[in-house]
C-alpha cells in the first residue's frame, strides 16, 4: 500500500495540525513552532499546507510525498 493511500485511508484528503503531530510524533504546540520558524523543516512541511476558511489543514497526497523523499523510497508494506 503506497503511503497516500494510507494517509488518504486513516486522515482523508487533508490532516489537521494535530493529525500531522500525531502522524510525526511531535506534539501539537512544538509543531505549530517549527513551522512557523525560517528553515527547511518550515518550508518543506509548509508546501503542503492549505487554508480553509480560519483553519490550517495539509494536504495528504503532499505529506506523503514529503515523507517518501525524506526516507529515500525505501516505504515498504
């Protein structure tokens, strides 16, 4: 199972703050931090990152794509 579809299966199309903390283990508040730092990290998480309305969600299909580069391809299930 690739790693969209299973992000798409347990979050749906977009995750929320909280789902994306959970998802990197990182709690929800040093999360909101980092990404509103001036860095790679910010700006790589950041690209995925959508607003709806007031609400900050992220978008799976990237997230997904963030995550398959950062560990090579090497997702195997």
């Amino acid at each position: 199972m690739s790693m969209e579809k299973a992000l798409t299966q347990k979050y749906g199309p977009l995750l929320s703050l909280c789902e994306l903390a959970q998802l990197l283990k990182r709690s929800k508040d040093g999360l909101r931090i980092a990404l509103n730092g001036n860095n790679e990290f910010a700006q790589t998480w950041n690209s995925a990152r959508v607003k709806v309305g007031r609400r900050i969600y992220f978008r799976a299909a990237d997230i997904a794509q963030i995550i398959d580069n950062s560990s090579g391809g090497e997702h195997n299930e």
